[in-house]
C-alpha cells in the first residue's frame, strides 16, 4: 500500500482535477440550474448559489410532500415534473447525500447535464467551502510528507487501507473508495477490535447531542463504569440530552455540561443549529463557554471521544495534560477538514508518542472516520 501511496501522491493536482472534469459534463455558470435535494444542504446551495452569480430556478425532491412548496422562496417539484416542464438540458445540482441513486434516477429520465455537489466543493473548494466536503485536492499533493509520515505511523493493516481509500476518494470523487472500506455494522467510536472497555472507565463525551453515543457506550459495558461526562453546547440538544439522562436512563454517574471543548477557557460564537452541524463560528449572536479538557485533570478520564464539527485539533491541544499523564483512551473524528485526516493523527502522536494509531470509517460517505489512539 505505500507504494499505492507514493504513486497517488507523485501526480500534480491538475492530473486529478483534470479527470474529474474529463469525466463530467461542463458546467455553464451563466446558465440556470435546478437543485436535487430540498433539505439543509439544499438550503446551504441557496446562498451559494447567490455568491456565485448562478441564477436557480427550482428544486427538485423525491419526497411527494414537498411538490409545489417552497423552499426559502423557491419552488420544488417532483420528479415527473422535472421531465415534464424543463428541458433535458437544464443543469442540475443533486444537493444530496444520496448522490448515486439520484443520479440513475436523473439519468432514466433522460437527463445527462448533472453534477455531484462534490464536484464542486472539489473543483471550486473556495466558492463551494461546505463543513466536511470542502475537499481541496493542492492540500493532499502538497502534503506528502505528513501524508506519508501519518501513514507510517498507522498500526494495522485496516488503517493504512482505509487511509489510502479516503485520500483515493478525495483525489477521483470514485464512491467505490469509500464502499471498499465503510464499516457500518461495528459501533462508531468504541470498535471492539480496538477498545478494550472496562469497568473502571471514567468516559468524556465530547459533542454528546442528544445522548446517542451513551447509549451504546452503557451497552457495550454492560452498564459496568464509574463516570460519564457528556459536553454539550447546543443549547436544544444539551436539553435532550439532560432530558434523557435524568428522566430515561436515570444513572447519577452520568453528568451533562453545557460547555464547548477548546485549546483554553474562552467564549466564542456559535451556530446553535439543535442537530449534529451546531458549530463554532468567527461571529454570530448566539455564545458559548469552552474549556479545555485539562481543568478537569483531576477526574482521570480513561476515554475521550470528540465530535465537535472541526474544533477537534482545538480540544486535543486543551488536553495535552491530561494526554501525557493519564494516557487515555481517544477517539477523534477525522472528517470535518480534509487535512485532519493526517494532522489529528500527527498531533496525538506529537502529544504522546506511545499511542498507537487506527484508523477506521464508519459511513458510505465522507463522515464518519474516527482515528483511535490507544
């Protein structure tokens, strides 16, 4: 696989980007375009729409519910109306997860001028900057050294495999990458091949939500533990998750704090979204407190998860104590920024050059990669 590596990264970025417009058709932006997908990432194409001066004139979405509403002012239809009213050469942008569906969908019906967000978050990385998908290729082909660094660090061969496909992935936008190496069926976060949970476990819950990572951490230890501490900032979520703690699962060992995890104690702005994007931000209305993991020291935590929509590097910095002293277990979402596949791994091994690295995904798209360090 290294070599595999070295060749992925010998090739100038113009190789791989000249491949992916090969493989697509040419995208007019003084032409009109519909929107496959009228949810939150169709809500996010509205403004970038508007940034790049392309005029938008529907949605389109299979959900029948939504035919001959509106969407931020703008009009969805299904797709039978799609193929009745616009002509087959309307541009059209799937602003859904589910791209390769749609895409046959699109393609049955006779469409051909469609392209994958990603292609854009991709080709056009500035102007189309989406949390998770922002992808650009320069940052791998000039990273080739940490790249290479990181992937000789990786402890088995599941790591240095599912790495290579997630930058192969990256590089051609081919889902095949992704397929080869998603592991849907093992339990995010607490992989039994490679955490060994106790009953001693002293867990903090980094970016909790609404408690769907407690639920199958009291699962998988038998509900045998001695803390929990869930962090949470989103102020509707941190009130499901209190919800659930003190009314459902009902276990005093299990504190929740409305706090941010960051490098120091500060206050900053923050999206409060109530779902998984809620995420700090340069500016905004709504502020949040952050501390950093090493003012709780003293609790010794023996497991740390983060999944804190990009603030991760941020967090690990403000544990950097703890990480030297208590060397706790970690599991580190990789996926918001494409250089935290690399960098996170780098900077656990920089904080404490005893852990082991692994590498695993859990997902059919970009989200969902976790770096394990042990």
């Amino acid at each position: 696989m290294k070599k595999e590596l070295n060749i992925l990264l010998s090739r100038p970025s113009s190789y791989y980007k000249n491949s992916i417009i090969k493989n697509s058709p040419k995208f007019n932006f003084n032409k009109p375009v519909v929107l496959f997908g009228a949810a939150k990432m169709g809500l996010i194409y509205i403004e970038l729409c508007k940034k790049n001066k392309i005029k938008l004139i529907a949605f389109c979405d299979n959900d029948n519910r939504k035919n001959n509403t509106y969407l931020n002012n703008v009009l969805i239809v299904n797709p039978l109306t799609l193929r009745k009213y616009f002509n087959k050469d309307i541009q059209i942008i799937i602003t859904s997860l589910y791209d390769e569906e749609i895409r046959k969908q699109l393609y049955k019906l006779g469409f051909r001028k469609v392209w994958n967000h990603t292609y854009f978050s991709t080709l056009y990385a500035r102007n189309f900057s989406i949390l998770s998908w922002t992808n650009y290729i320069n940052d791998i082909t000039n990273n080739k050294d940490n790249i290479i660094k990181c992937f000789n660090y990786l402890k088995d061969t599941i790591s240095k495999k599912t790495f290579v496909e997630i930058l192969k992935y990256r590089l051609t936008l081919n889902r095949k990458h992704i397929n080869k190496v998603a592991n849907i069926s093992t339990n995010i976060y607490f992989d039994k091949n490679i955490i060994n949970l106790t009953k001693d476990e002293v867990f903090l819950d980094g970016g909790a939500y609404n408690g769907d990572t407690i639920n199958p951490f009291i699962k998988q230890t038998k509900g045998m533990f001695k803390k929990v501490f869930c962090f949470e900032p989103d102020f509707e979520s941190y009130s499901i998750l209190k919800r659930h703690t003190e009314k459902e699962i009902k276990d005093a060992r299990i504190k929740v704090l409305p706090y941010g995890l960051g490098k120091k104690e500060e206050t900053v702005f923050f999206t409060n979204e109530g779902n998984l994007q809620s995420k700090i931000i340069k500016s905004g209305k709504v502020e949040i407190k952050l501390y950093p993991v090493d003012k709780y020291i003293k609790k010794k935590f023996t497991l740390i998860k983060l999944d804190i929509e990009g603030y991760e590097k941020e967090a690990l910095l403000g544990a950097k104590k703890t990480i030297k002293v208590h060397k706790p277990k970690l599991a580190i979402c990789i996926y918001h920024y494409l250089k935290d596949l690399w960098e996170i791994p780098l900077l656990i091994k920089r904080l404490n050059p005893e852990y082991n690295i692994f590498i695993r995904h859990y997902n059919e798209f970009l989200f969902d990669t976790v770096c394990y360090a042990v």
